[in-house]
C-alpha cells in the first residue's frame, strides 16, 4: 500500500503492527526518507495531528515493463542484478529524497 499511496503522492501515515520486524524496519526507513509519518499508537490525537500536517510526496515509478519482460524471456533468473540496477535508474524520486539516498550510498552501508 505505501508503494501505490507514493505513486500517485498521496499522504502516508503508517502505524506498524508491533513485534513485526519487517512493518517497523520499512516504517523507519520511510520516516527517515521524509516520505511518510508514523504513530505508534492509533488514537484520535494523533490521527488529527496528522491531519492538519498531512504532505504528499510523488515517486515516479517505471512504468514501461519492456526491460522486465525482456529479462523474463531470457530465462537467467539468478541473474537479478543487471534488471534491478536498470529499474532503480528509471525511478524519479523528489530531491530531497534522492539526496538522502545518495548520501546512504556514499557511506558504503
């Protein structure tokens, strides 16, 4: 759901199941990012707060699957990281998000 809300720029609140690694690993990262806000507890409070702040942000998402459906034609599906660099270069993230990434690239993570 955050993929399809960030394509079309629309506002991210997030509230992770707690105990589930995964939901509060990619809340982090998207709260980090600047690209959602998150509650730990559902409450009317925060749910207004929220409201009264609430901000898009747009990712454009490739959309042409013709590198994809290529890479499934030729069979050599150990071979990920070729299709998955070509697909992370057509994704448009605002500046200061790409500057963000870029900086956690730089550091070698």
């Amino acid at each position: 759901m955050s993929t399809e809300c960030l394509s079309i720029g629309k506002p991210l609140l997030v509230k992770p199941l707690q105990k589930q690694y995964e939901q509060l690993s990619n809340a982090y990262t998207l709260e980090k990012l600047g690209l959602c806000s998150v509650i730990n507890n559902l409450g009317a409070e925060e749910i207004d707060d929220w409201l009264q702040s609430k901000q898009g942000i747009k990712i454009n998402f490739p959309t042409n699957c013709d590198s994809l459906v290529e890479w499934i034609k030729r069979g050599n599906w150990q071979e990920t990281d070729n299709i998955c660099q070509s697909l992370w270069r057509q994704v448009k993230f605002p500046t200061h998000v790409k500057d963000k990434l870029d900086k956690l690239l730089s550091t070698n993570i």
